[in-house]
C-alpha cells in the first residue's frame, strides 16, 4: 500500500470479524480512513469506543437489506472522498434462529429469504452501488501491476464462508447458509468479470475467514480443535488483500490463501 490517502470502508462492523477488521485498518497505517458500517451504530459500545479521538473512522448506518441505506451511504461516501479504494462486505448471518438446519425438514422459507438477502442479495446491491467511487479509486490495497493499463484502481472482498463451495459440500445441511455463500461466490465471480473488462478495473474476491471466535460461530465452538482470534483472522485476510493483482480477480480465498474451489 502506497503512502497518500486510502480509503475502506468494512460492511458489517458492529463487532466480530468486521469490527477487527477496523481495529486493525486504523492501527497498522495512518493513511488509511475507514468508514464502518453498522446497522444501529449506538449499539455498537466497541466502534463507539473506537471513534473517540479517531478522526480517520467515519460510521454509518448501514442495514444491507435496505436499498436505501446503501444509496445514502455511498452518497455520502462520494460527497467527503469521492472514491473507495477497499470494499469488504462483512456482515453475515448462519440464519435467523442462530444454527444451521440440520436437515431439510427445518427448513423455512422467510429465513432462507432473510439469509440469501443478507449474505448476497445485499453483497452485490453494495457492490452495483460503490462500484463507480471504487472505480475513481488508486489502488491503494492489493499489487499494482507495473502496465497501467493491466491494473486495478479498486477491491471488492466478499466475506464468504468454505461451506459454501459447492464442490466441497461433503456433508450436507446448513442450507440457508451454504446456499447463500454458494450464491455470494456467483456474484464474487460475475463481478470479476464484468470489471475486468474497463480499461480500469476492480479486483473482486470471495475471502474464508477461518473458523473465528465469535458470535456467529459460537453454538459450534465445543467442536473446533483450532478457533482463530479475530486479530489472527483479519492479519492473515489482509496479507491476502495486500497480495492480491489483477489476475486473482474472480477466486475464492482462505485466510492462508489457499485457493478453494467453488
Ligand atoms: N466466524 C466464523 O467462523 C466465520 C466462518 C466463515 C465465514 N464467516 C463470515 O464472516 C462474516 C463475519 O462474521 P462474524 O463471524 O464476524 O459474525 P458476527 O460476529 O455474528 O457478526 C455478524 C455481523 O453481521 C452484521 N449483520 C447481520 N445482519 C446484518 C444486516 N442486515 N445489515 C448489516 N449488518 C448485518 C451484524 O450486525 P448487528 O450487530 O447489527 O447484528 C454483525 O456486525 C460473515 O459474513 C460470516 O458468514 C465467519
């Protein structure tokens, strides 16, 4: 990452990976700003706590099934920078009960809605509307290439999840889930395609975070021998972001970038 001004904004950063992801934007370079979005930022204590005597984050109220939010977010985004350097849409739900279906007689139509509105319908809305400050963006985030014409201005990070790979899928359930991180890493892939035609381009990637420490993950932690910190988590995603060119545009990613199949 050069030295002049970067701009990310993290989708998702009332707590958990988004949160870590802010702590740790703002903590490693001065020149990063970070706009946070959250669905109600007074119930957020810890970015709350992280705004004070922190000019460089902004937040706002973002829910990412309201097309409205997202417009008003990017206006205001293109009004104070007029450009975005690094997206990461973060936030993400197991389903609305807190567990994955165990098998498909629990499976319900409206939090099977509420699940593929959250973790990809929302996802691409986010995308089709900060697509053009990521387009007016420098590539501060990620490998320039040294042709001008072969580089990127802009990264788009869709925060998926392994289960969600199709061709990994060896033990069923989890419906809601799997089907909307199979359908995130779809429009993970269609972006790539259609901003890598331009003349500028987008880097668009589908990142798996490990199995974290937190909320979303925690009915499950009793059977996870090696549960990743937040902070361990987001350093290895970043090394990946940090690393990423043109030519990675379109793939799905684990924290040790490990190519995973869709
Ligand atoms: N933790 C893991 O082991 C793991 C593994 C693989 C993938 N992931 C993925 O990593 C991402 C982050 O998960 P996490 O573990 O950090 O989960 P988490 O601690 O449960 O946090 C989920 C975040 O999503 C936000 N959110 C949910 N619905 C939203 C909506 N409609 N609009 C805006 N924000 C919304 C939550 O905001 P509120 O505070 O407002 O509820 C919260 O900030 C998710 O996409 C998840 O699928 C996590």
């Amino acid at each position: 990452m050069s030295g002049t001004s970067a701009i990310a904004l993290i989708q998702g950063a009332s707590r958990g990976i988004g949160l870590q992801f802010c702590k740790t934007l703002l903590l490693r370079n001065s020149a990063t700003t970070v706009v946070a979005t959250c669905r109600d930022p007074n119930s957020s204590s810890e970015l709350a706590q992280l705004k004070v005597n922190n000019d460089r984050l902004h937040v706002c109220k973002l829910d990412v099934t309201k097309e409205n939010d997202i417009s008003d977010v990017s206006k205001y985004v293109t009004e104070k920078f007029g450009k975005l350097d690094l997206l990461i849409n973060c936030a993400g739900m197991l389903h609305p009960s807190g567990k994955g279906e165990t098998s498909l007689r629990s499976v319900d139509g409206q939090d099977l809605l509420l699940t593929l509105h959250t973790n990809a319908v929302g996802p691409l809305l986010m995308a089709k509307m900060f697509s053009p400050l990521l387009l007016n963006g420098n590539g501060q985030f990620g490998v320039l290439s040294a042709d001008p014409k072969a580089t990127h201005c802009g990264i788009i990070a869709n925060m998926s999840a392994k289960v969600g790979s199709i061709t990994d899928n060896g033990l069923g359930g989890w419906y809601s889930y799997r089907m909307s991180k199979a359908a995130l890493n779809m429009a993970t892939k269609n972006l790539s395609i259609e901003f890598g035609r331009g003349r500028k381009k987008i880097i668009c990637v589908s990142l798996h975070p490990g199995t974290v420490n937190t909320d979303l993950s925690r009915p499950y932690h009793k059977n996870v021998p090696n549960l990743f910190t937040t902070e361990y988590s987001v350093d290895c995603l970043l090394k990946v972001i940090d690393s990423l060119t043109v030519e990675d545009s379109g793939k799905f990613f684990t924290y040790d970038r490990t190519v995973l199949p869709y």
